[in-house]
C-alpha cells in the first residue's frame, strides 16, 4: 500500500459500518443465545422473576459475541468487520499492515474508554488529523479507505 496515498475513514462511514454490525452482532447473539442456552421460551413468554440463570447468561453471551466478532474479523485477512468491508473500510497499523488479534482485542476494549467519557473518544474521529478515535490511538490502529 502506497502510504502517501491513504484515505483515513470518516466518522459516518464508521458509524454506518457499526450500525450494520450491530445487526448482524445481535442476530447472532439471538441465534446462539436462543440455540445453545435455550432461552426463546423465557423470551417468548416474557420475563420470569424466576429466569435469573437466563437474564445472566444472554448479559455474558451478547459481549463475548461481540468482542470476538470485532476481534477476530479486524484481525483477519478483511481486516474488517461485515460493516466495515460493505463500505470499503479496513483496520491497520500504524505500517498499514493488518493488526494481530491482541491488537484487535486491545481496540474493542479500550472503546468502553470512550464509551465512559460521555462518547468523546468516538467523535474524536471527525476532528483528528487521521480520523483516529481514541481506541484507535489506544491500540495504535487507523481505519483507511481500501
């Protein structure tokens, strides 16, 4: 890649692309927490005082879908998430290489920083020189245009 000729995503496009992946995030944290858990008859039915076990575990399924569904797509040969390759976006390095899965996960776990601070460190992306969000700095990321 041709260094001097990236294009740095925007903060619409990231938002576009994470709304997407929200989708697919909660379809496949339904279909797993429903298919392995057994949970679709205590949803179906409402909520049961009772359904403490299933509250709790679909509270664990839904961030470790989540966090291997970034980690593991970002570290990947796409180097993006669905979201992110539906609109031509990528995630790499600071040698615009593709980032490791520890980087990956260092990325997914230091956004709860900015979610923390109010979302700043996501709207940081519109004004920075490199449209990097502070998890980007945080885990030395960029997300360019491919």
């Amino acid at each position: 890649m041709n260094k001097n000729r990236v294009s740095y995503a925007g903060f619409f496009e990231r938002f576009f692309a994470f709304v997407i992946d929200l989708f697919v995030m909660i379809v496949i944290g339904t279909i797993i927490g429903y298919g392995l858990l057994g949970l679709l008859p205590t949803f179906s039915s409402g909520i049961n005082p009772d359904s403490f076990e299933s509250v709790m575990t679909t509270m664990l399924v839904y961030p470790l879908v989540f966090w291997l569904y970034y980690a593991l797509s970002e570290s990947s040969l796409w180097m993006s998430t669905l979201g992110k390759k539906l609109l031509g976006i990528q995630v790499v390095d600071y040698s615009f290489e593709r980032i490791s899965f520890s980087r990956a996960t260092a990325r997914f776990f230091s956004k709860f920083v900015s979610v923390f601070i109010m979302y700043i460190g996501f709207i940081m992306v519109a004004f920075t020189k490199n449209k990097q969000g502070l998890h980007d700095i945080i885990s030395g990321c960029y997300v360019i245009k491919k």
